[in-house]
C-alpha cells in the first residue's frame, strides 16, 4: 500500500461501493482505474479491507431480513429443525450458496494477487461477463422467487459466485446472471446476490484486514476508504432494487462492454 493518499483512498471507496454491488465489477475496476491513472500498486488486501465498509452496507441495508432469518432458523432449532421454516431454509442455502466461493478464495489467493490482476485479463473478462449478463437477464423469468430457492440453484449461484476470484467478473454480475438463467426475477436475483456477499465479505476481510494492520497499513486513508465504500454502497444497494423493479440490467452490460474497450485499446496503447 505504499504511496497511498487520502485523496486516493476516498476513489477507492467510492469505486468499491459502486462495483460491489451494480454488476460491473470492483476489483475490475480497483486494479484498473489505478493503473490507467498512473497510481502505484497498492495490492490485494487493500481492495479486501475495502470491503469492511461494503460489508457494513450489506448488513444495514438487509439488517431485518437477517434478523428474521436468524430468528426463523432459531425457533426451528428450539424445535429440532433449524430449517422448519422458509426463512431459517433461506438462511441454510445462503450459508451453502457462500462455500464454493470460500474454498476459491483459499485456493487461488495467490493468483489473484499476482497474475489475474492483469488489465488485459480484466478487459476480456469484462467484455464476456457483459454478454451473459445481457443474456440471462433477457431469457430470465419473471416467477422466481427468495422463497422458491433450491439446494441445486443455491450451489450453482454459489459456483458462480466463485468465478468471481477472478477479477472483472463481478461477484454480483455473475450470482445475478445464475440467477436470472434459473428464472428468478430481477429484483429477487438481485436480493439473493446481497444476501450471499455478507458471509462471502466477512470472510474475506476477516483473513486480510488484520494482516494489513499488523504489517503496518496506515488507518488514516484506510478508514476513509472503508467509509466511502460503506455509504456508496448503501447507495449503490438501494439503488440497483429501486431501478431492477421497474428496468433490467442492459445498461450495465453496456457499460462493461464500453470499458473493456476503453482497457483493451489503452493496454495496446501502452505496449
């Protein structure tokens, strides 16, 4: 994290909030906005300890339907069954939805500090997230439901979700675009995507954020940064349901579409 600034962390924050939840990739977006401004490298676990701010988006913004959830999941404890209910089997499949993208974050950590943060790798990534985005979202039902969620469309929206290791996927384009092939409405994609990044988060930023203080990462521009992303993020969260009930998610496919090209011209550019 060498030569970061306040001014650059607050960037930072505000690019994390945005692209944690709109499906158009943070990490796409913390690795290549730097390197197009001439910014140094300040590495992985920087964009991790972002996610402390997204993280406390998330967890406001769904605050009561985790308490439902938990409390669902509590009273069918109590009675031999934490998932006697819908909400307390919504929270199992949450919970099982969120392994595989743990065991790729275990298994590739060093790739992804290392060789996938590449701007070329991000471009293609990018450009090809953007066209299944587009297309789930125009085969996509319109009758799925949170409650309707299945052990089988909970594990493959969490293989999805662990494509998104690599950066300019998007964690939330490609649990959103599964979801969308498997029928569930855009706002219900949408939610379940939400739900799905705060264990996913916690994880993540449990392992890298102590790591980053005991090596000596200044707190001044890391908690501007963790407060940007946190009310960007809530912004970005309100914002998406707002517009998903009423629009689709074509306009951002386009946008990937518009920065793969932007990356892919200035990278030959550059060579």
């Amino acid at each position: 994290m060498d030569g970061m600034t306040t001014a650059r962390a607050l960037v930072l924050g505000v690019l994390q909030g945005l692209g944690e939840f709109l499906p158009i990739s943070s990490s796409g977006h913390l690795i290549v906005v730097p390197w197009l401004l001439g910014w140094p490298e300040h590495g992985l676990a920087f964009d991790v300890a972002l996610h402390l701010g997204t993280l406390a988006a998330v967890v406001f913004a769904f605050r009561e339907d985790w308490l439902r959830l938990f409390a669902s999941a509590w009273r069918g404890t109590l009675r031999g069954n934490p998932f006697a209910e819908p909400d307390g089997r919504l929270l199992g499949l949450v919970a099982v939805a969120s392994v595989p993208g743990a065991v790729a974050g275990l298994l590739l950590e060093k790739w992804a500090d290392t060789v996938l943060r590449s701007p070329a790798l991000i471009a293609g990534t990018m450009a090809v997230m953007g066209a299944i985005l587009l297309a789930a979202d125009r085969v996509g039902g319109r009758e799925g439901q949170l409650g309707t969620v299945t052990l089988r469309d909970a594990l493959l929206i969490g293989i999805s979700q662990a494509a998104a290791i690599v950066p300019g996927v998007s964690r939330s384009g490609a649990t959103i675009s599964m979801a969308r092939f498997l029928g569930y409405r855009r706002e219900e994609a949408a939610r379940f995507s939400f739900l799905m990044a705060t264990p996913i988060t916690f994880g993540a930023a449990a392992v890298k954020v102590p790591r980053m203080l005991a090596e000596g990462a200044e707190k001044g521009p890391l908690l501007v940064g963790i407060a940007a992303a946190a009310v960007v993020g809530l912004l970005s969260i309100r914002g998406l349901l707002t517009y998903v009930r009423m629009k689709d998610y074509t306009p951002f496919a386009y946008y990937r579409f518009a920065f793969a090209v932007v990356v892919g011209v200035v990278f030959l550019l550059r060579s």
